[in-house]
C-alpha cells in the first residue's frame, strides 16, 4: 500500500533509532502529499532511509509510530498486536482467575499501540481512542478483538468522546461497536464494583490502583481510614476487608459517593464501619485533625499538561501538607499523582516538601507505580504516568 511519506530534518531521526514512538513536529522537513489526520504515513530520514510507519495527527507530536518496520497497517498487524497483548495478560493471570475479570488489554505505547486503551470487565470490553487514527481503526480494532478473544467476548463499548483531540472536530458518540449487553458488575480480587463504563471516568474504573489497593488491605487491620477523592470506593473496600476500625469515603460528586454506597451493599451489606460523604477535600481535611491513622490521597490528574505543571504541584504540596496534618502519629499515608507530565523525582520532591513544612518525622515504605497490565515501553518513559509513596508519619 502506498503511504503518505515524511521526510525528516538532518539528525531527527535519533530519536527513532532509539525507538521513542513519538515524532515531533519540529522534526520535519517536508511532507510528500496531503495526508489528512488519522492517515497512516511513512517516515524516512534525510537521507531517504525508512524509519517508521505511523499515524499522522495535528499538534506538538506529528506522527505516533506504529512500527518501526516497513509493514502494511491492516486486519494482520491489529491481530497481531493484540495477541500479543492479549498473551502477556494470560501470563499475569489476569485472564479467566477465579476471582478476577478486571483488567487492561491495551495500554497504549506499552503495548506499541499508541493512542489506544482497551480495558476489559468480565465479556465487555471498553475501547478508548485518544488519537484520530485510532478512532479511524476501531472498526478494524474491533474485529481483531473478536478474533483474539473469541467468543470470551460479548460486546466492545466505545467511549471516546472525551478523549478525541477536540480540534479533529470528529463527531463522536459512545457506543457499542459490537453485542449490547450490558455488565456492570467488575470482580477484582474477589470484590464487586458496580462499573459506569458508559458515563464515568476513564472507562468506568480505575483499574490501574489494583495493586496498590491489595497493599493498602495488608495495613488497614484496626485503623481508622480516609479515603479522599474515592470514586467508585476501591481503596475503602480492600481496607473494610483488611479489618479497618472505621472507613470513611470522600468524594466532591455526589454521583461517586452514591456508586460507592451501591459498591458497599454489594461487598458489605449492613457493615456500619464505612460512611461516605460528598464534599471537597480540603474542606473535609480541615475538620480532620485526629480522626484517622491510615489516609488515601489519590486525587485526579492536577495537571493534564506542563503549562499547569507549576499550579499542579503546589496544588500536590497544599495536600500532602494537609493531610500530614491531620494524621494521628503513627499513621500511614498512601499518596498518589496520576499527571503524567509530574516526574516521579518531581513528586517525591513536592511531598517533602510538604512533610518539612509540617515539621513530623516521615519515613518511605513504598513507593508505588501501576501494575503490570499498564505497562511502559522501555523507551518511552513518558507512560510510566503513575506514581505513589507510602509513608509512616511520627
């Protein structure tokens, strides 16, 4: 097939050589032909090498590369990629556990499909674009899910609209691709979550926190827990289950904290140890003071970009700060950033930050990153998105 060609500037592809899937603009000398974004094009060098092959887009990055090998993007490449990704889950034993049928299938550049996340929940899976060209490939995506995943699958949800670059302009509604069924209900690590796949954030459920949850079960035995920013619940029922004294649940959307009581009745019907309560975080920590000796900060994305990035780390430091506070000595604070654009160093540094301003002893147990079904490509450094730290506070 013959493919819309980019030719580099001297010295650009050095990048590539090391095999970062990204080509920036600025790299750019001349683009033979018209492609319109989503297309997928060849890249050569300067001196007329070939590259990589890749999707073409609008913005800071021109091309999310695909392969580095001078291959045809059809229905074989999609199976092929998928099987491959479909096969390191089956080795986690992550497909068809007991008492498991949550997982990512797709994490985008970890699994060399840039701009694409598929996220599996017992026989649904929830395909999510966030490029044009993989928005254009989901017809082709979902027929290469079909056949790798066989009839394990029974419909893909497509829930893109907030994800789409929004100057494409594409119009885009959220919807199944294929089958209509309906299933709500996810099983992680023995526990039910009812899942807003359709309508709640990312694909529904913050699949990427289950290894962190699982820890947090083996601290909560006799302690009062906070929860901040709980969504669904996930952290405060790997606590209930860990024997927590007390859980609270903190979430400023009044819908989260009604799928967070209808999780609870699901796993802990008539257990009076959790409450949950609407209201913002700041404000909630404020009146905190000696409540609680095991804290959740796993606040949203504070910056979505590096034009924010100084905003977003004092917004990390501000809380962090509040809750080393408020936290009876002894405690144990699980901490989190999920803004890609905030380094690891960056983060521990902000939460020092906020640890020498209070003044307490604070100590590193852990320090946290997403499981391995999120996994970063060795090369691209900029997937390894989120960052956490356990800390025992004196």
């Amino acid at each position: 097939m013959n493919y819309h060609k980019i030719i580099l500037k001297p010295k650009k592809e050095e990048s590539l050589l090391r095999f970062h899937p990204w080509i920036f603009s600025g790299a750019i000398q001349t683009i033979e032909g018209e492609p319109q974004e989503g297309d997928i094009v060849e890249v050569f060098t300067a001196n007329r090498l070939f590259i990589a092959v890749g999707h073409y887009q609008i913005g800071s990055i021109a091309v999310r590369v695909l392969s580095f090998q001078p291959v045809t993007i059809d229905n074989d490449f999609w199976i092929g990629r998928l099987r491959a990704a479909y096969a390191l889950r089956q080795s986690l034993g992550l497909v068809a556990a007991e008492n498991h049928n949550t997982y990512r299938l797709v994490h985008g550049e970890g699994d060399n499909l840039p701009g694409l996340v598929v996220d599996v929940y017992a026989h649904t899976a929830v395909m999510q674009a966030h490029s044009v060209g993989m928005h254009h490939a989901r017809g082709a995506l979902t027929d290469a899910l079909l056949t790798v995943m066989g009839d394990t699958l029974r419909t893909v949800y497509y829930k893109s609209e907030t994800t789409l670059p929004f100057k494409a302009g594409l119009p885009c509604e959220d919807g199944c691709l294929y089958g209509n069924e309906v299933e709500d209900i996810a099983i992680e690590n023995g526990l039910q979550f009812y899942v807003d796949w359709q309508k709640g954030q990312k694909t529904g459920f913050f699949v990427d926190q289950r290894d962190n949850r699982s820890l947090l079960e083996s601290y909560a035995r006799g302690r009062d827990v906070l929860n901040m920013f709980c969504y669904t619940g996930g952290f405060s029922f790997y606590a209930m289950r860990g024997g927590a004294r007390s859980v609270h649940s903190v979430d400023s959307s009044a819908k989260a904290i009604l799928l967070t009581k209808k999780n609870i009745e699901l796993n802990f019907l008539g257990d009076d140890r959790h409450e949950a309560f609407a209201e913002d975080a700041f404000k909630y920590l404020d009146k905190a003071a000696g409540r609680y000796d095991l804290i959740v900060l796993d606040p949203p994305a504070f910056a979505k970009h590096k034009d924010v990035l100084r905003n977003a780390l004092q917004g990390y430091r501000k809380l962090n700060a509040a809750a080393f506070d408020k936290i009876r000595p002894g405690g144990i604070l699980f901490t989190f950033s999920c803004s890609q654009v905030v380094s690891k160093e960056t983060f521990r540094l902000t939460v020092f930050s906020a640890a020498a301003q209070s003044g307490r002893h604070v100590r590193i147990l852990h320090q946290l990153t997403q499981p391995a079904d999120h996994p970063i490509n060795i090369y691209h450094p900029e997937g390894e998105y989120l960052k956490g730290l356990v800390l025992h506070v004196e």
